[in-house]
C-alpha cells in the first residue's frame, strides 16, 4: 500500500504524519509541489517487454508528454537476482537534485522516495499504479530496498538532464532506509 511519512529534518526517528490514504498522499504532496496519482492497472505478462509496456500506457505516457513537454520516455527494471543490485542502490542513496522532473510511474514492485522539503522530509513509499513526479532542483533521494523489485516507466526532456547532481549533504543517512519504512507498510 502506498505511504507518505513526513517527519520533522531534526527528529528523523518518529515521522509526525503517516498516511495510506492515496487522495490524503496525493493534498499533501501536491500542497508542496509534488505531483502524485494512481494510473489503472493493464493486464502485462511477467515478460513484457520495454515495448510492450510502453504501447500498454501508451496514451498515459502521450498525455504527459503533451502536458509536460517530455521528449522521450523508457522502462527501467530491476529484481533481487540482479548481480549488481546494491551498487544501483548506493547510487541514489545520498541527497541529490536533477536539472529537469524526475518522473516515474511503478508499473510493478515499489521503491521510497524521500523529499527534502524545507524543514521536513516527505517519505513516500511508491507501489505498482503510483505516478511520482519529483520537480527539479527538489533534493530527494531514493532507495529501492536490499532486495528491489520494480519495474517503471520514466519520462524525460532531455535524457542527459536526469543525471545526479549530490548536495554532499549527509541527511540522506539519519533517516530511516527501506527495512524500515517499506516493512511498516
């Protein structure tokens, strides 16, 4: 089920708002910018391919590319087996912004996003059906879990825009990862 933890940046212990509520997570996190929405479900196979997937949200992907102006979009998956998991997940561990949106909607799996957002971190737990659209120059990180299993479609502008630039601020380690967040849900 999809989350929204808030907590205060100072007290990243106990978060002082949860809420599985999709059209509470969704006020919340448009009161700040964020865009959140749940897509309908499409029958895919466990095989389907980037092709597949992308004729199958076809006129979603259309529509915000109209919307939005996104030039391309793709697929991205990954799964516990894959041998090189936990390099993938450091990579987005610490904080981090992007020069264009950072869009995603879980086709399957989950993974967490964590916003930095003025004096409070929004820690939203991501499922199959979830559109996130973090804007840029938001700091966010991201953690996909020890054991990740998603598969997304992301939408860009400019493909080399999405590159990670790091704050080198150490946030991103005080608050709770994925066991903890993703294992309360």
């Amino acid at each position: 089920m999809s989350t929204l933890s808030i907590f205060d940046q100072s007290k990243p212990e106990t978060p002082v708002t949860v809420t599985r509520d999709p059209s509470e997570i969704t006020r919340l996190l448009a009161d700040k910018g964020i865009r959140f929405e749940r897509w309908e479900t499409r029958d895919l196979s466990s095989g389907a391919s980037q092709d597949d997937i992308l004729a199958t949200y076809e006129a979603e992907v259309a529509q915000l590319k109209a919307e939005c102006g996104f030039a391309t979009a793709d697929v991205v998956s990954l799964t516990a087996d894959h041998p090189e998991k936990e390099a993938f997940r450091q990579k987005f561990l610490d904080e981090h912004r992007h020069s264009e949106d950072e869009v995603r909607f879980f086709v399957r799996g989950q993974g967490l996003f964590y916003l930095h957002l003025d004096d409070q971190v929004f820690a939203v737990l991501c499922q199959q059906n979830d559109l996130i659209s973090v804007p840029n120059g938001t700091r966010h990180w991201f953690d996909m879990g020890p054991q990740p299993e998603f598969t997304c479609i992301r939408l860009f502008t400019n493909p080399a825009g999405w590159v990670a630039d790091f704050t080198g601020a150490d946030i991103a380690s005080q608050f709770p990862r994925y066991e903890t967040l993703a294992g309360a849900a």
